[in-house]
DNA sequence: CATGTCATGTAAGTGGTTACATGATTTT
DNA sequence: AAAATCATGTAACCACTTACATGACATG
C-alpha cells in the first residue's frame, strides 16, 4: 500500500474529514517532512472506500457545498496499526540546493547568493511557524494523550530547521568574500 | 528537463565516467541528500547523449569490460550552468517515521522503539561516514577549487545529522519511561 | 568453483505532479 | 462585481523503483 493511505488512515483516527481538509492539515502541520497533492489525495479515497478501509460519513449535512465526509472504519483502524508496527521504509530526501552548491564553483556569485537566500527565507519560516505552534499545543496541556508525540515531531521540526539556518550562514560566508574584496578596491 | 540530467552532467564535468561509476559516486557521496537508480541512469545517459549534452568517449579502452565512458560536450556544460543559474525547485522531504511518530500514541511501544533505534543507527553510520570524508577532504588542502564546496555540503550533512541524532536521543525517553514503571514492579 | 563486483541495460508497474474542469460560497 | 476560498474530481504526463536479464572478470 502506497503511504499516502497511511496518512489519511491517520488523520482520520482522529477525526472524520473531507478531502479538501485532509489536504489543508497535511499543509500546514506536516509541512516539513510530508506532502500530498489533490491528484493523490481524491483518487486514493475513493479507493479506501472500496477497500473498506473508510467511509462516507455524510454528504453536504450543515451545508450546501458538495462535500464528502470521509471515516475510518474498524478494518481501517487495524490496518493503520499493522502499518505501524511493521519497519519504517527508505525514506526520501532531495534537495536540489545541495547538488547546486557542489557544483557551485561553476555557477555565477549572485545567483549562489540568491539560492541560500531563498532557502534562509524559506526554513526561517518554517521555524516561525514551528515555534508558534509549539506555544499553542504547549498552552493546550496534555488533555490529549497523543500530546507528547505531536510536540516530538515539532520539536524534530525545529532541530532541523535550525540546523539549517546554521548551514546556511557558514554557506553564504562562502560568497559573500568575494563582496568585500569588492568594496576594498 | 528532470534533475537526473544535471547530476551527471555536474559529475561529468569533474571527470569522464561510466554509468556504473556515476551511479557509485551518486550514492557514497551523495547519500545522505540525493539518490539515483539504475533504471534512471542509463535511460537517462542515452537520452543525454542524442541530445549532444554528452558524448561516448570510448567503449572498453583498457579492459575488456563492456564499458562505455561518457564526457560533457560544451553544450552540455553550457545547461549544467544555466541550471546552476535558475532557483532552486521545491525541495522533496518524506520522512516516514515522522508520521509513525504523529500517529505513535496508536502503535505498541516495542515498534516504536525499534523504529526509532533504526533510525538512530542509520544517522549515526551517516555522521561517521561524512565526519571521515571531512577529514580526507581536509587532508589533502585546497588544491582543488571547488574544495569550499564539497566541505559546504558535508557540513550541512554533519549539522542535519547531529540534528537527527539529538532529536533521536529525546524521543527515545518517550517510550523508555514505560520500561522503568515496569523495572519498579 | 562459487561468490562478489564490474558493467549495461529493459520492462512493467507505481507513485506523483500539473493542468484542467466545474461550481458554490464568502469576503473584499 | 470580482476575487478568494471551499470543494471535488479527471487526464495526461513524468519520474522513479523494482525486478529481470546478461555476462565478464576477480577474489577467496
């Protein structure tokens, strides 16, 4: 089974959902470390549904809008569980930027400058976001019992991302020589 | 044009190799932010050649092996460098265990430890590895120009690493605490 | 003499993105 | 009245993995 069954199985263990929102919570709080397209997220429902895994809670109840509300179901719930306990598989890395920067003695300054720019503005953003929903989930106390695990993830989240933003000012000092020898003339 | 072009063409204008040698040098000094198959390379170097970014250099030069040697034609050096120059793309992260992580309150404490021990392994072979690469990079001084560079990618592998290592470490107590309540009994 | 490494490739299948298409509701 | 957001979905295409297939040479 593709993972992306697996994170829908997920988010619905924890509340029903539409589509549209399963997408929009991906987004937000996995950022960083997930993503899924509409293109993968439609498609699969409607194959989870066939399979069992899930259903259709109800259609449009409280409002006129075509919306589905999808839940999981006891079939739905196991298989969530058997996929947890078994081996977490290769995971998948690419960053493009590394590549550039090993080969970044053929590319022009500015256009090096520019790329650590966008990836500094970039994970100082995500930090942001990672600081301000660790407040939130922090204020909420630990009601919920899965607390601990969401504030392990965020906390993974800060970890890289300020391992990143430490790179990228020891990358840029690489580049920026050039700019005052530069101003010295 | 896909990414898996640029790599070799990057390679490439290092030095003249085989499609088994870029494959090599892709996973031991690439590892821990790129990955190419087999099944990507030589479709891709065949492609790569038509279109005149690469030529043959030779076929079995010395030995007897059933070898071709692929070099970077000016053209291709010229669209290694107008990449380099373009932003970076979207980058692709998907970490697996960061969603059994989420969802972990769901699966038995046992899983969860091994997955992350897993993990820990992994990442810590990853350091020492890039920690032996910085030493021999090091070693042999700055003959090389683009030496800043490849030590720019290991430190970024070094930091993200740690990152990894350290988050690991406090991730870990999560589900160790159990394992004391039962030590108490 | 068997296993491992060097070496190249293909075919089938899967996973995933992007663009397109539609339309209602909400906000500016 | 227009633009943004909510909401669902399809089709075409591309990227990528895995398994398969072959065979020479090198090492234990």
């Amino acid at each position: 089974m593709k993972k992306t069954t697996y994170v829908i199985l997920g988010l619905l263990s924890e509340a029903p959902m539409t589509g549209y929102q399963i997408k929009q919570v991906i987004d937000i709080r996995f950022k960083f470390f997930w993503r899924e397209s509409y293109g993968q997220i439609f498609p699969t429902l409607k194959a989870m549904v066939e399979s069992g895994d899930i259903n259709i809670l109800d259609i449009a109840p409280q409002n006129n809008r075509a919306q589905k509300t999808y839940a999981i179901t006891p079939q739905g719930t196991a298989n969530l569980k058997t996929w947890l306990s078994m081996p977490v598989e290769t995971e998948m890395v690419r960053l493009e930027l590394l590549l550039k920067m090993y080969f970044g003695n053929l590319a022009d300054r500015e256009a090096m400058q520019s790329h650590l720019a966008a990836f500094q503005a970039a994970h100082q953003s995500d930090l942001d976001q990672l600081n301000a929903f660790s407040d939130e989930v922090t204020k909420l106390l630990d009601q919920d019992e899965n607390h601990p695990m969401v504030l392990s993830v965020i906390d993974f989240g800060q970890k890289v991302n300020r391992a990143y933003l430490a790179w990228v000012e020891a990358a840029q000092k690489l580049f920026s020589e050039g700019d005052e020898a530069d101003a010295a003339k």
